[in-house]
DNA sequence: GTCTATAAGTTGATAGAC
DNA sequence: GTCTATCAACTTATAGAC
C-alpha cells in the first residue's frame, strides 16, 4: 500500500532497516531489489536514497550493527561471569545459543552475505568476527593454564565450538520438542566434555 | 575468449556445469547470469539450454549431485569401518572433514543456496541431507546401546556435530599451520570425548 | 550444437517537482 | 522527505539461421 507524501524521516530509516534484514535473509542480497524493500517500506523507491548512498552499505551497516551488538552483548555478560574458566566457558556456551536464536536473520545475513561485501566492509566485519573468537580463545587459553581444561589447539577448539552452538540456529524452532534452556544445557554437556582435562 | 561454431556436446555439459558451480560459490546464485557462465565456458549465452532447461535446474543438478556422491562415499566408509561404534563415529569424523575439505563450492552452495531452490527440489535436497544426518544419529544410538557413548540426545549431538565437523571448511587453508591430518585428528579428539561416557 | 537477434521485463541509481 | 520519471544496462529465455 502506498504512502501519501510527507516527513518520516524519524520512523522510515528504521522500517528501511527491517525490510531490507528481512528480505536479505529471505532471499538474499543479490535477488533483492531496492523497488522490493521500498515496497516493504510503503515509500518509491527514489525514497531509499534519503537514508544510505546505496544497497551495499545498506548491507554493510545491517551486519556491522549486528556485530557491533553481539560484542557489546559478551562485554556485559563478561562482566557478570567473572574469571573461573568452566563458569566463564558454560556462560559464553549459554548466552551465544540464546543470543543467536533470538537474532536469526541477522546471523544468517552476517554468514551468507559475507561475499557481496565490497572488500574494505569484508575487512571491517571480519575484524569484529576475529574479536568475538579471541574472547572463546583466551577462555579456553586460561582454562588449560588452570587445569581445568584439555585443548592441543586452542585455536581449532574455538572455531569448532563456534560452528556446533551456531549450528543450532538451522534446526531449533520455538515451541518444538525442546526449550531453548533444554538446548543450552545439551550443548553445554557437549562443550563442557570436549574441552575437559 | 569466443568459440568457434562446432559440435562439443561431450564436453561443454561438464565445462558449464563446473563453471557454475565456481561462480555460483563465489558470487551467489543470484548474482551469478547466464550470460557469466557462458562467458566462462566460452560460448553464448542461447548455447547453455542445450544443456539446462533453465538456471534453477542447473544449481538443484549440482546440488543433487553433490549428495549423491556423498551418500554413496558413506556407503562406501560404512562398509569398511565394521560395526563397532567407536570405530565407525572415528571413521565418520574423519571421513566427513576429508569429503567436505576436497569440495569446498559444492558444500558452500549446498548449505548458502538452499533458499534459492524451487520447493520441490529443496525438499528433496532436504530428504538426501535427512538420510546422511541419519547415519550419524545410528551410529550414536548403537554407541548409547553398547555404553560406549553418553549422548543424551542423538538428534541434537548429530546436529552438533555436523556443524561443527562443517565449520573446517570455513577456515582450513591447505600449506597452513596444520595438515588437513591433524585437523583430522583434532576434532576426532573433540567428537570423542563431547559423546563419551 | 552453436550462433545471432530479440522479446519482455527488471535493475541500481539520479534529477527535479512538490 | 517523498514523489514521478527516466536512464542505460542488465536479466532469463526463445526463435530461427547455419
């Protein structure tokens, strides 16, 4: 449905925001138009151009603000975990899971769309991506210093537990067989017995 | 480079469809036209439907083709890994980073186009990805049964491990710090020990 | 089996009226 | 800030010559 003229600037960036994360994870970045998103939106397509310079940074801004977010997410819960390797792990483990599955077309854009970056946005995610494994990383590092832990590659470790708490993401669905507490406790068994001395 | 008129139907069906697959990894199905696969393969974009009824065809066929191969590859490992579970969970880990880490534009499209499919071709792209997930999840129940494994739940541990074992393709570069046999070596040790009992 | 030519429609982005 | 109108280029797919 179209919209009469007038000033949104305050409430059609925002809107412009959501349409576009959405139909970029729906259909991808490619197979979007910016005519699609506008239509979302209620404004032509002209319009757009008020609020980014073009698609790409549009795409841009949706995964680095994601990134952005998920960073400033592990500070916080960083700080509330305090510095025992296994409750700083079991932590990190927990809130990854429920704060992925709460974001689902933020991180299915941040992993899929990672190629139609231009190369110096490609660079910039990719160092708030490289961040967020160095805090699992240096977890795991304090974790074997203490004793707690038993990890040859601490490295490897963290790419893998990465990818199996990410996974959960392609397969749980609110109101399923499990809760997404049950979930967590599962994968924490999982990660816990993986890394133990 | 243009192409001189002539007859190649023996080879230019195989040069289109790696073609494809390249530049469908690449760049994303989407993104990817006609015309940029025939560029690549060095004909016109008319010539590729001798080949393809259309583009969605030519990715369902590679993706198609893509399990089929590796479902008859497992049936191949399961027939020389015996029966034991602790044994077949070692050869399906192994087997599974080696099969992924060799076909790296099979596995990113497989995983990053699905949305791209027809409804029809995606549910029997699911249905292929269901029976090798099956596989996995045998081995765990039988591992549960004999009391070699403690998994909790089979279904999320195969999710988990798929993921994980996947992840490998996201950051193994061959000439890097490890050899695609320590990798190996280092998620059977994490596999083994996230399940045992 | 491949070519050229074409149909019919879509694309990202811009200009200028309001 | 949004609109309409527009551009030049691109898209998938087909038809018919060779």
């Amino acid at each position: 449905m179209a919209r009469t003229q007038g000033s949104h600037s305050d409430i059609t960036g925002p809107r412009i925001r959501r349409a576009a994360l959405r139909l970029f994870a729906r259909h991808g970045f490619a197979a979007v138009s910016m005519r699609q998103i506008a239509g979302e939106v209620g404004v032509q397509a002209g319009a757009l151009y008020n609020y980014t310079p073009d698609k790409q940074t549009l795409l841009f801004e949706l995964m680095r603000d994601h990134m952005d977010a998920l960073l400033a997410a592990r500070a916080a819960e960083a700080a509330r975990a305090g510095r025992d390797p296994m409750a700083r792990l079991e932590n990190f483990t927990r809130h990854h899971i429920r704060f992925h599955i709460e974001r689902p077309d933020e991180v299915f854009i941040a992993y899929m769309e990672l190629r139609n970056l231009a190369p110096e946005n490609f660079a910039e995610i990719e160092r708030l991506r490289h961040a967020y494994e160095d805090e699992l990383e240096t977890i795991l590092r304090n974790g074997v210093a203490a004793g707690d832990f038993a990890v040859p590659d601490p490295r490897v470790a963290t790419y893998a537990v990465i990818a199996m708490l990410t996974g959960v993401n392609t397969w749980y669905r609110a109101g399923g067989r499990l809760s997404l507490s049950e979930v967590e406790t599962l994968y924490w068994d999982m990660v816990r017995k993986a890394v133990a001395a």
